[in-house]
C-alpha cells in the first residue's frame, strides 16, 4: 500500500457552535455555587464561634499587641478599669474572658469591641457622656459584643467573603488583614440590639434600674447631628440600628423585662475632664 500524507478537514477541531453560551452557563453557575457556600459558612459562624475557646481567640491578637498601645493616664485608667471590672460581673461575663480596655486620646466619637476582649473607647466620646451611667451603658454595651463572641463571628464571616472574592477574582486572599477590617465593622443589626439589651442588664444588677440606658443613644443622636454625620436615607443600609429605633427598642426591653429606667444617677468622679488628656 502507498503511503499517503491526507490532510484533515478544515475546521475539524473547532464546534459550529457559539461557545460563549456554554461559557456564561458554567461562569453563572460557579458564581451561584460560590455564594450559596459562602453565605452558608458565614452564617454558620455564629454556631461555630461559640464553639472555639476564647482562649484560642486571644492567641489571635498576640501577632498585632503594637496595635493596642494606648495614651497612659493613670487616674483615668484606675477608674475605667475599676468600673469594667464591675461591668463584667453585671453583665455575667463567662469566667474565662477578660476584658483589656484601651483609652485613645483623639476627638473621634466611637467605641468599638474587638478579638480577644479588647475594647477601645475614645476621648471624643467621653468628653460629651454626662455622668457615670452612660459611661456604664457605652462599656456594658461592647462588653455585650464580647460576651456574644462577635468579634470572631465577624472574623470568620469576613474571611470567606475575602476568600469568596479571591476564588473570583483570582487573587490571594488577605484574610487576616481583611476580616479584621470587617470586625470592626459587620456587627450585625441583631448583634447590636443584642449587646444594647446586655447593657440594660447589667446597669440594672450593677445601679438597681437602667437609667442612663437609651438616654446614652438620645446624646449620640444630638452629637452625630452636631458634628455633620449624614442621615442614612434607607435603615436597611445601616448596621447599627438608627438612633430612634434604638432608643424605642431600648424602652420597650426594659419595659417587657420589668426593669425601671428612672433612678438616682451617679456623677462621673470630680476632675474626669481633665484626666481627658
């Protein structure tokens, strides 16, 4: 038999068919996998965080301790101390978490909760609270977001979504420094009302009734409208409920807990302002 070289057919190894349609299908379909895994593992966070010892989630800060340097005051930090101390037993802090409270002299309004039970709180803050128990209020409230493990929730949610974006992107995932971003800011709606509610508690064990509670979130209210902050146009957007809900929701806790919001108030120590250095 003669050898013969026959060549192929033109266009043998290429489809009359558009492929793009197939493309799309698989394109939307990875994405719907990747999301409906996503959200069920970051839901799963808040049955999964219980599960991890604090202990284990302290390990978790040692690596950034240089990012908890505060200013050192010390008659403001004795009296702070003294009165998170207090706070922890009022709001039944499990036996094995600490609270490390960290003063930072700015003028930024805020407070906020953290891995491994730290909880900062700053001097714009303290400067416009009026006396002791919405001091009480502010604390018990981040404390609430300790109790509640919700620093780890929101590490845990934000790394797979930092993972989720990266299996789309295509890049490598910064979880550590990503999530940890997001743990200050995914507390959820219900994680807020949840550490309010702690905080309604805990100022009823530790002064007998809740007063200085919602009046706390009456005095944010007036100091966000004085320093500009914008309105949200749609609550839905917002992650901390708005400041009249709060307040209404903070009413009506006490109310259906039968824990009285008038009661005697207790002055801030003579000097504070000026230990607000």
């Amino acid at each position: 038999m003669k050898y013969q070289n026959i060549q192929p057919s033109e266009g043998i190894n290429s489809s009359k068919k558009n492929p793009l349609p197939d493309f799309l299908v698989l394109l939307v379909g990875s994405l719907i996998t990747i999301a409906i895994v996503s959200v069920f593992l970051a839901y799963s966070m808040g049955w999964l965080a219980k599960k991890i010892p604090f202990e284990k989630e302290v390990l978790l800060t040692e690596s950034f301790e240089h990012y908890f340097d505060e200013v050192d005051n010390a008659e403001l930090s004795t009296y702070l101390n003294k009165l998170v101390d207090q706070l922890m037993v009022c709001s039944e802090l499990p036996t094995e978490m600490e609270i490390k409270l960290h003063y930072i002299a700015t003028d930024q309004f805020n407070a906020f909760a953290t891995l491994g039970g730290h909880v900062f709180i700053y001097k714009g803050l303290l400067r416009r609270l009026k006396n002791e128990n919405q001091l009480a209020m502010v604390l018990a409230h981040e404390i609430g977001h300790i109790k509640h493990r919700d620093p780890l929730i929101g590490l845990g949610r934000g790394a797979v979504i930092s993972l989720a974006f990266s299996m789309v992107l295509g890049n490598s995932p910064n979880l550590l420094g990503d999530a940890g971003l997001l743990t200050l800011l995914s507390f959820s709606r219900s994680m807020e009302s949840h550490s309010d509610q702690n905080g309604v508690e805990a100022l009823m064990r530790c002064y007998g009734h809740a007063n200085g509670s919602y009046q706390t979130f009456e005095l944010f209210k007036t100091a966000r409208t004085e320093l500009g902050a914008t309105k949200p146009i749609l609550a839905m957007f917002e992650t901390h409920p708005l400041d009249d809900d709060r307040i209404e929701d903070i009413k009506y806790f006490a109310e259906i807990s039968n824990i009285s919001v008038a009661g005697e108030l207790t002055p801030l120590p003579e000097g504070f302002n000026g230990w607000l250095k």
